[in-house]
C-alpha cells in the first residue's frame, strides 16, 4: 500500500497519520502542500488534522486553495482514496470534495475528549474492518466541528449510505449529550458519492495503541490496508 500525507502550515497531526500507516506496514511519505504534482500510483491520501494557515479566514479554506489540492481533486476523481481528519475534514468540504461546511462548535468552545462513535456505514474500504452499529471509542480536539448542510444534501446521504459516523452515548444511543459539538444529526464522518473520499472529525490516528485510550481507530487502518 502506497500512502501520502500532505503537510500545511499549521498541521500537527501528520506525523501522528504517519505513525498510524507505518504499523499497518503502508509505504508512505509526507508531501508539502506547495507540491503541484502527486504520484498517480498512490493507494491513499490522508488530508490531517492541526490548524492549516492558523485556522485564518476559516478552517480549511486558505489550505483548500493550496496547489497540492488541486492533486486531490484530481486523483480522488481516479479513485484513490483521501481521508481528511479534523482540520483535513474542514479542508475537503472548503474543496468540494464533500458537501456542507463544518461551522463554530455549538458551545463556542474547543472540545478535546474521547467520545462513542456509531459506525453507520461499513459498507466501503475505510469502515469494512467495523461491525454495522459497532460502538467505538475515538478522540475528538477541533473548535469548528458542527457538521451542517441543507435539507436535500441530508436526505440525500442518509438515503445512499453517506453517514459514517455518529455521536452516541455509551449505549449506542444518539443523544443531545453525546454530541460534543451541535453536528446535525449528530454526525461525525460522511463520504463522498463514490465512498472513496472520507471525512471525519474524530481523530482515528490517536486511537491506535492501548496506551492512548483506545485502539479503535487502527481498524480503520486495517481496513484500508486489506483493501
């Protein structure tokens, strides 16, 4: 598996994705968000989590405009898988690499906890390891996290499997309480149409060892890499 992880200014997750690759045994390098060409034989991109430009005008918009973007634009339309998490998240949906737009958390506060996700859709390469309704335990750490977009979008990926992830309390329910952020719907991760373009707020890389509290995010990785 050959992987890529794109570094901005302000990133501070890459390594972390870095790291989180290297266990499966992927073959990864990190690239420059200055790069304007990208190697046509990848497997996966992942778009990290940090603050890309100090967060500056708005979360992910001035690192959407950054020329590597434009490699991602094209080599997700050619199937390669790109995961944007957290900050990379804000980045993809700045693209139009995924519908909505990731607005100011509802208590006007940076949130970093570990929360329960629900696995809503196993059904593609980056959930295949995960039971359906599987409850799994992921850290969050994002300030513009409340996931919005219309009536139309909404129905549109709730009826063709384009939730990932929700927030739910320890049972598995969703609640008011269990959604950190006000995310409608309490949605924490969508795909694209095409399911090869992942977007999540959680952070799966921070989930990979015991001794992080959780090592539920690794089967993401798994995933990925069994593909």
């Amino acid at each position: 598996m050959k992987a890529e992880v794109i570094t901005f200014p302000g990133s501070n997750c890459d390594r972390d994705a870095v790291t989180a690759l290297q266990k499966i045994g992927a073959k990864v390098t990190r690239i420059w968000h200055q790069e304007n060409k990208i190697d046509d034989n990848l497997d996966l991109i992942i778009v990290p989590g940090g603050f890309s430009y100090g967060d500056y005008l708005r979360s992910g918009a001035m690192a959407s405009i950054s020329p590597v973007m434009n490699e991602v634009r094209r080599l997700s339309q050619k199937g390669v898988k790109i995961l944007g998490i957290c900050n990379g998240f804000q980045i993809l949906t700045e693209s139009g690499l995924l519908p909505g737009v990731l607005l100011r958390n509802k208590k006007m506060k940076f949130i970093c906890k570990t929360v329960n996700l629900r696995v809503e859709n196993n059904d593609s390469t980056f959930t295949k390891k995960y039971k359906k309704q599987q409850n799994i335990r992921v850290p969050i750490a994002h300030m513009d996290g409340n996931y919005y977009t219309d009536s139309e979008t909404l129905k549109k990926l709730e009826g063709e499997g384009g939730i990932a992830f929700r927030y739910v309390d320890e049972e598995g329910n969703l609640t008011d309480d269990a959604n950190p952020n006000g995310s409608m719907f309490n949605i924490a991760g969508i795909f694209n149409e095409q399911k090869n373009v992942l977007g999540m707020m959680p952070h799966p890389e921070r989930a990979i060892y015991p001794d992080c509290g959780s090592e539920d995010g690794f089967l993401m990785f798994q995933s990925l890499f069994n593909n």
